[in-house]
C-alpha cells in the first residue's frame, strides 16, 4: 500500500475503537488497504468500565462473556470478494494475538479462570484487557474532551480541549463515534436524586446517603449494576422502576445469542420484529448473574411504569409514573438513583451548523433517532452521507443486534473496514508497482 492511508477519527477508547484499530493495524502488516485510526478519548482507554467514566466503580463483573472479545467471532470478511479474498483467514488468526485467552496467557492466569469456571471479568480487570491490547497495536490516542465536530463534504474535524487545559484540532476523512455519552444527568436537580456519575462517585467514597425506601430507574444493564451494589447496602427496601410488564433477563440460548454473532438474515426480519428481538435481549433487561444475585433478595421489588415527574416533598422524592389505560401513581422515596442510561443522540450536540446541515440534507429534518437507525448502512454508516460517519451503536435495528454491544466486536470491524472491490484492484496495482 503506498501514499498516505485514510484516517478514521473515532470519538471514545472503548471496545469497538480498539476492535477497529487491531484489525486495522493486522490489515496495514499484511499491506492490506485500511485507514490509519486516530482515536479521542476524555479520560483513559476503557475509562467507561473503570470508575474515572462514570459508569461503574469496575468492582462489577461484565454482562457479556469475555470470550466474546475485540474479534469475536474471528471470521474476517474484510477482503470481500476482492484479489485479497484469500487472505481473511490469516487476518483471523493474527487477530487471536489480541484475544481474551491472549492476555490471560501473558498474564499466566489462563489455567486459574479455566479452574474457577471461567467467570465473567470485573470491569476493571476488562479495562486492564483493552489497554493491553491499546499497547500492543500502538494505538493512536489523544486524551481529550470534543468540544465541537464539523465537516465539510471531504473531512471531518474536531475540536479538543487536552488534559493539560489547550486546545488542539485533529481532522480526518470519516469518523466512528461510540460510547454512551455523558452519565452525569439525573431527572432532578436534588441531592437526594443521583445521576448514574454521582451514584458511582458516592460509592467510591463510600458516602452512599442513608436510605430506607429506594429506587433505581431504568430495566437495563446500568440500572443493574446500580441495583446490584444498593442491595449490599442498608436500605430497607429498593424499588426496579421500568416501563416493562416485568424484569427481563438477557437471552443466553444458542438462537438468540446466534443473532448477535451473526445478523446474516437480519434483514430479512420485519422491522416490528426486530424491534422485539433487540427488547427481549438488549436494551431493558438485565444480565443472568445480576437476576441471579438479586432473586433471594426479598427487599427487591418492581414498579412498572414511565417516571413522568419528580419533585421534593419534604426529606423524600415524590415519583409520578405513568402506565398507558392507568391512573397515574405516585411514590415516595428517600433515594431515586436515575440509572436510565446515556442519550443515544449526545453527539448531535457537539455538531456544529455545517455538520448538521449536511447530516440533514441527507435524513431530512429533524435528524430523529428512528431516521438515523433506518438510514444506517451495511457499513455501519450513515447512508448517503460525505464524509463518512460511522455510528455503531445506533445499528442495532438496521444491521442487527449485536453492534451497539459487545456482542460482535469482529463484525463490526469487518464492516467498518470492508475493502471494496475498487479498492483492491488499487491495491494489487499498486503491490506490483513496489516490486517492478
């Protein structure tokens, strides 16, 4: 490959920015075409499963087994159907370099979580998993907060404040943005009501305020977490608030688990359908070991219901909830934990006006969660759009259920790095040139 590689800038140093960046990397040593990855990252790489992110205090074990890593499930189709076809079974395999067995291995405690049944790792042991394979790829990172995100019909730029307080800018021809957004917004301005940043902030500090009647607002993996560390607390009774019938437990069987790994026939799912699946198994339900650590505790209950308002009465926190066909109820709490997740859309906040301008010439206005999940192509981007704007975790209903998780890690970077058929032809002409 000769001249200068595309950079792809990617907003967070999670899991899918090192998925990407791995396979890249493999891909770059085999003089395969694939862009260069520059990666923004506020705080740490893996700063979202260690307690700098906000999401945890990394003392609670993964949701997601960990054999389901940066390359899972290790069946490149990058090449395509180009003269480098050939080659994708070699990109799987050097991918096991930097694979969950790989890190334990080095760490010689492969054998040790054989023998105790292989547990799913604490997150900040996952954390410490991500930055070794950081390492290992060299990656490219910029520890600094996105203050602002313009394009134009070539590039796309950030605007950064560093760690240090300066400001810097980096550009690129297509970005990825990943991660939840910010976790430091509750439904109310109290000091009794905490935000999923200030609950896990007062946990570190073991500053939890004292509490007889709880809730935790929100069905899924947050608000598991949440509740799993309230129930080893004091706390007479803890209230599950959740717009579901009930607190669903992720599927675990072969079909549904196949879907994530595999979303070959996702398209051909009615989109009521996928909907459903993606209901069932990610969003609002919980792991099977937190619904394991919580059934024998009888202070757990669940309120279905939407929180529609909230207000101080008193030394508690007043909850309105509301249920389609029903009188609305309100509840008394001492301490409302609002773990209801990040804001699928935050980035749209950082878009400057030439940014959203062109984000809506091609959806229309206004840019709605439903029109950008409709209109996310095979490559995890937004169709039509130039520069390219890869967005994985609003793919979910589009391309298939396991790309806003961790559930296909190696999929994802297939897709967002696919080689065209265009491209490979460059590519072999090129390779020939070098050797003439």
């Amino acid at each position: 490959m000769t001249g200068t590689p595309e950079l792809l800038l990617v907003v967070g140093a999670g899991p899918k920015a090192i998925a990407v960046a791995a396979k890249a990397k493999v891909m770059r040593d085999l003089g395969l075409p694939a862009p260069h990855v520059r990666v923004v990252e506020s705080h740490a790489v893996g700063a979202n499963w260690q307690s700098i992110g906000g999401w945890t205090d990394g003392r609670h074990r993964l949701g997601t087994g960990p054999e389901k890593d940066i390359g899972f499930p290790y069946r490149s189709t990058v090449t395509g159907r180009t003269p480098h076809s050939d080659l994708n079974a070699e990109i799987s395999r050097r991918m096991q370099n930097y694979s969950w067995m790989s890190f334990l291995v080095e760490h010689q405690t492969y054998a040790e979580w054989i023998d105790r049944g292989r547990p799913n790792p604490h997150h900040h042991v996952w954390a410490r998993y991500l930055q070794w394979v950081a390492t290992r790829i060299d990656l490219d990172v910029t520890i600094g907060t996105v203050r602002s995100i313009s394009a134009d019909d070539e590039q796309w730029s950030l605007q950064i404040t560093t760690a240090d307080g300066g400001s810097t800018e980096v550009v690129g021809d297509a970005l990825m943005i990943t991660g939840p957004g910010s976790s430091d917004t509750a439904l109310l301005d109290d000091e009794h009501v905490l935000s999923v940043a200030a609950f896990w902030d007062r946990v570190s500090r073991r500053d939890l305020p004292v509490a007889s009647r709880a809730a935790v607002i929100g069905g899924g993996e947050t608000a598991g977490s949440a509740l799993d560390e309230l129930a080893r607390h004091e706390v007479m009774s803890i209230s599950v608030i959740s717009p579901g019938a009930t607190i669903y437990t992720r599927g675990e069987s072969y079909f549904e688990n196949a879907m994530f790994s595999d979303p070959t026939g996702w398209a051909a799912i009615s989109p009521q359908e996928r909907r459903d699946v993606i209901r069932r198994t990610d969003r609002g339900v919980f792991s099977v070991s937190v619904q394991e650590n919580l059934l024998g505790d009888s202070r757990i209950h669940h309120l279905q219901g939407r929180v529609v308002a909230a207000r101080r009465v008193g030394e508690q926190i007043a909850v309105t909830l509301h249920n389609e066909g029903r009188t609305p109820q309100t509840l008394t709490f001492d301490l409302v934990v609002d773990a209801t997740g990040g804001q699928p859309l935050w980035f749209l906040d950082l878009f400057s006006d030439d940014a959203a301008d062109l984000l809506e010439l091609t959806l229309g206005w206004p840019p709605t969660l439903d029109r950008i999940e409709s209109a996310i192509g095979h490559d995890l981007a937004v169709t039509g759009l130039t520069p390219k704007l890869f967005l994985p975790n609003l793919a979910g209903f589009a391309q298939g259920p396991g790309f806003p998780n961790l559930s296909s890690l190696g999929e994802l970077s297939n897709r967002v790095l696919r080689i065209t058929e265009r491209q490979g032809r460059g590519a072999r002409a090129a390779a020939l040139s070098e050797e003439r």
